[in-house]
C-alpha cells in the first residue's frame, strides 16, 4: 500500500509543522485561549492564506481539491501544539455537511466563504439526550413559507459560540430515533429564536448550548434525507480526531522520554533504568499501532462499501482510544507531579486525548460494535 505524500500534500505539512512550531508555542497558547474568540483570528487568517481552510474541497465546489489526507496532516500538527482553533468544527463537521448533504449550488455559496477565513460555520447535531446516536434528535422543522422553523435543543455544539451561520440538525418527519425524516438547516447564529450558552471545555476549547424557538432557517439539499449524509460526517470527524490524536501522543512520548534523558535521581539520569527504558519503549509501539490506524481512517473515508467503511472507522477509534489512555497515563507517572501542574504542557495533552476517546463513541464502544458484527451507526 502506497503512503507516499504528494508534492502537494508535502508541503502542506511542511507548512503547518512551521507555522506551529513558529507561532504556537505554550505560552502563546494561553495568550489565545484567553482571547474573546478563544482562539488567535490572526493565526485563522494565517490557515486561509496558506489553504488549510479550503485544501480538503473539491476545485469545483471552491476548495483546492484535496480530501482526507489534507486533513490528516494538519489535524496531525494541531493536535502536536495543541492548537485553538475551529478547524475541526468548521472545516470537517460544518465543512463535512457541506459536501455530504448539500447541493452543488449550496456548496459554490458557502465553500469559498469558508476557504477565505470570511465564514466560520458550526454543526449543530447532538442533543442532550443522545448520547452517542446520531440519530437521536427530538429539534422539529417545520415548514414555513419558503423556509422552515427549528424548534429544540442543542447540546456540545463545538465552537457554536464563535460561528457566524450554523448547520443544525433536525427532524422534518417519524420518530425520535428514526434514521429517515432528518434534515440539515442553515442559520444565522445571532438570527431571531436562536439563544446561544457558551462555556468553556475541559482541554480548553470552547462550545455552546443552543436552543432555537421558532427561528427561521434555510434548507441544506434535501430535507429529510440527510441522514446518511450525517454518517458520512461523522465518519470523517473521527479521522480526523484520529491523526489530532496522533499528534498530541508523539508531542507526548518526545516529551517523556526527553524528560527522562534530563531528570536525574540517585545522580544519574532516570532514562538509565531499565524498567523506565521498558515503559517508554510500549509508549512508542502504542503510538506507532495509532498512526497506522490513523492511516486506516483517513484511506477508509473514501471506501464505498458502507459496512467496509464504518468497520475501519470503528477500529481505528477503538485503538486510537486505547493507545492515547495508555500513553497518557505512562507520560503522567513518567513525569511525576509535574505533569499535573497546569503550566506544564502534558497534562493538557492527556486532558485533550482524553475528550477525543469519549467523542463519537469510546473506544470501549467501538470494541462492542466491531464484535457484535454491526457498523456504526447500527
């Protein structure tokens, strides 16, 4: 199997590995989460001008023309520097909506928007009791004139506090947990029935409870088919949580074992044990076992054969869960207490790693979906 990068995608990893390692520092990170947005506006226009925003769009919809490798690569350095920024909730989850269950004429609109750092879009599909269902949404749409009136309750809407449009998933017609009648819907965020909760996150970020009452909104292709199309989605959004995971272990394991190269005990450097050097080792091989799943979920994204495909997905996330809980808590003892301290860059690693196992099913629950043979949205 080839996993040899393009000329292209080369140097957008190359790119974002500098523009990282140049402006994203720990400290500056701080800086960032501190500001109003939560996240440098500077260093979001920074990712449009270098094509980050627009490289996994398709040349006619007014992207760059890549795909999942694109996105790969650049959640893979994010997640190294622990980055702020909405790239995930506009650019793989709105972005994902957008070229799973929009229409061409939809996708010219909104694309180029998004490529150009102008519109930051948020997807708005969890609800308080949905638990890991997708298909779980108690939100209505109903018709109104040439537009539809979202009435319910969203829950963890991922940096829903800074969007300037949202997508929201809601129920057009059947039951509460039916696969068919769901239709995805763009609107304003400050728009009239709309009423945003922002609050802080426990790696950092930011997201938004959000409730609509009778706020009118535009559909996205064809409402009540949108569904599979949310599949595919979230598909994608745990590929790229995948490579964002990826990342933040190898930021992890070079840490511990740099750490253990310096940290002397007895007058000697704790790199010198032999049951140390034993840890660190399985810390390499559990990343290594993530990346070559991470490789697994990105190629799977474009698998046509449904089953095939959530099947990958499923086991990529359940080993990625178990490699990060295993790295994270080695890095941790490694450390000792100072990987607790809030200054110190690892604990945000394991904080981060962490929210990542429990989004969109834990590794536990991607293990009971591959053994009871069912994909994953069964």
């Amino acid at each position: 199997m080839d996993f040899d990068l393009s000329d292209e995608q080369k140097l957008i990893a190359d790119n974002v590995a500098r523009l990282m390692k140049d402006k994203y520092g720990f400290e500056s990170r701080k800086a960032y989460g501190a500001a109003a947005n939560g996240f440098s506006d500077e260093l979001w226009r920074q990712y449009a001008d270098l094509g980050l925003l627009g490289a996994p769009f398709a040349e006619e919809d007014g992207g760059y023309g890549g795909g999942a490798v694109e996105i790969m690569l650049t959640q893979e350095a994010f997640g190294r520097a622990l980055a702020l920024e909405p790239y995930f909730a506009c650019v793989v989850l709105a972005g994902g909506a957008l070229r799973h269950g929009a229409t061409a004429q939809e996708r010219a609109e909104l694309i180029p928007e998004i490529a150009s750092g102008a519109l930051r879009l948020a997807l708005a599909h969890a609800e308080p009791q949905s638990g890991w269902n997708i298909f779980d949404v108690k939100t209505t749409a109903k018709r109104d004139g040439d537009g539809y009136r979202l009435d319910g309750e969203k829950g963890l809407v991922i940096n829903g506090d800074s969007a300037q449009k949202l997508i929201v998933l809601a129920r057009v017609s059947g039951a509460q947990r039916d696969k068919d009648g769901l239709g995805l819907f763009l609107i304003d965020a400050d728009a009239p029935g709309v009423t945003r909760h922002p609050y802080p996150t426990q790696d950092g970020r930011r997201a938004a409870e959000i409730s609509f009452a009778g706020a009118k909104a535009r559909a996205l292709g064809e409402p009540g088919q949108a569904g599979p199309a949310m599949a595919r989605v979230i598909e994608d959004a745990i590929a790229a949580l995948a490579a964002e995971a990826v990342g933040a272990m190898a930021e992890a394991v070079e840490m511990t074992t740099e750490y253990l190269k310096t940290r002397k005990q007895f007058g000697v450097a704790i790199g010198s044990f032999q049951a140390l050097q034993h840890r660190a080792s399985d810390m390499v091989v559990a990343l290594e076992q993530a990346r070559s799943m991470m490789y697994l979920a990105a190629m799977s994204t474009s698998e046509t054969d449904a089953a095939t495909r959530a099947r990958s997905i499923s086991a990529a996330k359940a080993q990625i869960g178990r490699s990060a809980k295993f790295i994270g808590q080695q890095a941790t003892q490694l450390h000792g207490g100072i990987a607790m301290t809030f200054e110190y860059k690892l604990g945000h690693l394991f904080k981060r790693l962490t929210m990542i196992d429990m989004s969109y099913g834990d590794a536990d629950y991607h293990l009971a979906r591959l053994g009871e043979g069912d994909s994953l949205f069964d």
